[in-house]
C-alpha cells in the first residue's frame, strides 16, 4: 500500500493517472517527495503547470534525487518555477505509508 490519502474520485483522468505515478516512482524517497506534493497541489494545477509537472516526473529518479537534494546541479531545462516548487516542498517523512490491518 502507499501513503496515499487523498481520493483521486474527484480528480479528472490526467490527474488520477499523475496522481498514481506520483506514488509508484521507484524509489521511496522520490515516491514521498512527488506523491505528499502531488498530494497538496494536483487539483490546483493548471494544464500548463501539469505539463511542466509531467516533463520533471520523465526524469529519471536517481537524478531527481540529487538535484532536489542539491547535490547535483539542476540542468537548465529543469530550471523552472515547477521544479523550484517541487524542490522546495518537504514532505513529512513520519507519515504512516500504510493504514493498520
């Protein structure tokens, strides 16, 4: 199970579909850090802002991780307010990922 807690039933499909890949990333740390954010932001966001979202989400996580965690430089490309917004956001790591049996 993930640590999922919004319902994505009233979500359009784009976002549902983000919304899921946010939370099934690959490695749990990225999984955290999209999914909590994804979480807060997916049903503001705009479709441009969606876009932008989906372009840093094709990225792959082992260089996500370093660029959000400032250990590698952010490639220009990535060099946008979405990314900056993504990078900025902390998730709470405590969180219970999964719900008592």
């Amino acid at each position: 199970m993930t640590g999922v807690t919004l319902t994505s039933a009233g979500l359009d499909p784009r976002r549902r579909r983000i919304l899921f890949r946010c939370w099934h990333r690959g490695i749990r740390e990225m999984d955290l850090v999209f999914g909590q954010f994804a979480e807060a932001e997916i049903a503001t966001l705009s479709d441009a802002e969606l876009d932008e979202f989906e372009t840093i989400m094709a990225e792959e996580d082992n260089d996500l991780v370093r660029w959000i965690m400032g250990t590698w430089p952010v490639p220009e490309h990535l060099q946008t307010p979405m990314f900056d917004r993504l990078a900025a956001y902390t998730p709470d790591f405590d969180k219970p990922l999964r719900t008592p049996e």
